[in-house]
C-alpha cells in the first residue's frame, strides 16, 4: 500500500499529514491509514495537527471508489463520517491546516475539528455535494447544522457555494486564515498553548458539552448506513 499520509510527533504535538500526491482523495487506503496515525497520536496524548498538502486540505472522497457500487459507497462515506465523528470527539485538540482547497468530505473533516487555520489564496472552500448530483447524508446534515451559522447553512448545504478562504471563516469552516509562510507556525503557536490546558478537563467538558451532539449523529450514521447513495 503506497504512503497517504505522514505521521511525526515531538514535544507532545503529533503532525499529521495527507498526501496522495494529487487532491488528497479520501479513499478506504486514506481512511486507513489517518486511522492508524490517530491510533498513535491518542496513544501517546498528544495534540494533532492535521494537515493538506501544498494547494489542497482534500477534495473530498474518492470518486473512483465512490461509483464502484451501492454498497462500497455506502461504506466509504461511512467511514467518513465517522472519521469525522471520532475528530469532534478525540480526547486531545484537534488543529486542521487546510492547506489550500477543501471540499465536500474535505470540509466535513474541518468542521470536526477543534482549531481551524486556511490559507489565503484562489481557493474554494465548501460543500459541492448538490452541484455533482449527491444527496447530502444525514450526518453531513446534521454536522452542518451544528457548525455553519444559520446565514450560511442553506447556501451551503443546498446551494452548494463554495467560498473564499475568507468568506469560509464567516461561514465557519476556519478561525483563521493566513499567508501560505505563516501557517505552520502558526498552528505551531496554538498547538504550543494548547499544551497548557488541563487535557483530562479539556476531554471531559468536550465530551459533555457534544452528549446531545453525538446521539444525533450517531443515528444518522445509522441511517445513512441503511440508506443507498442518492446520486444523478
């Protein structure tokens, strides 16, 4: 299996790392392999940054596999969401980096975690699943709704605009955006003082305050599961 993504750790602070060499397609390999590197980063407690390679977070899931039959696209965008699930509820702080464009699955991911830092530059940002004929997921709803203020939410989730780096931070995709030199230092900061939280308070209050979240969205990964892709 070639290498989709890079895992280092020093200093309590786990990188991780997606890159296929193109638009960082999330297959089953990809969803394999970012598993197995949040194994080892939650193993040894330390902080993620996750990260895109240059020009792109992700672009979502993996087309090819995605139209290779009903029930392998219902298990890949499972395993989707429940990657995205485990971010919102991973013990430790989660900072993404999208490193240029992020979209459709890509931008699921960034909502599941806990600081999130773009790039400024000719980038699109958002949820293109109506645009390329998908029936958005019941969990994609429902994630959607919980972090995309209401302004936002209908032209995202069914209108399908995608956005400037800018306008993803009003929409709530990111916290921040920044020049492309500035960005790993930047997550660099925020993982340092993140360090100086107590971690086992940090778990337990974002465990508690997401209860309700979490029985929400583990009944639309439920249905979705027992639900065929909707495409056109």
């Amino acid at each position: 299996m070639s290498e989709l993504v890079n895992y280092k750790i020093a200093e309590g602070i786990a990188t991780i790392e997606m890159d296929d060499g193109k638009a960082n397609a999330l297959s089953t390999a990809m969803w394999d392999q970012l598993g197995a590197a949040l194994d080892c980063a939650e193993e040894a407690g330390a902080i993620v940054i996750l990260k895109g390679r240059s020009g792109i977070f992700s672009g979502g899931f993996d087309l090819k596999e995605l139209s290779q039959g009903p029930q392998q696209a219902v298990q890949l965008v499972d395993n989707g969401s429940k990657m995205a699930r485990r971010l919102l509820a991973f013990p430790t702080p989660v900072i993404a980096v999208s490193t240029g464009h992020c979209i459709a699955m890509g931008a699921f991911l960034m909502l599941g975690c806990d600081y999130r830092l773009g790039v400024n530059g000719d980038f699109k940002i958002g949820l293109n699943e109506t645009l390329i004929g998908m029936t958005m997921h019941h969990f994609g709803i429902e994630l959607a709704r919980y972090r995309l203020p209401l302004n936002y939410y209908s032209r995202c989730v069914i209108n399908a605009e995608l956005l400037s780096p800018e306008s993803a931070v009003c929409a709530g995709f990111y916290d921040e955006v920044m020049a492309p030199e500035k960005l790993d230092a930047r997550a660099a900061d925020i993982a340092s003082e993140m360090t100086k939280l107590n971690l086992s308070a940090f778990a337990a209050t974002k465990r508690k305050s997401r209860e309700q979240l979490f029985e929400l969205l583990d009944r639309a990964i439920e249905i979705d599961y027992e639900t065929p892709i909707q495409t056109s």
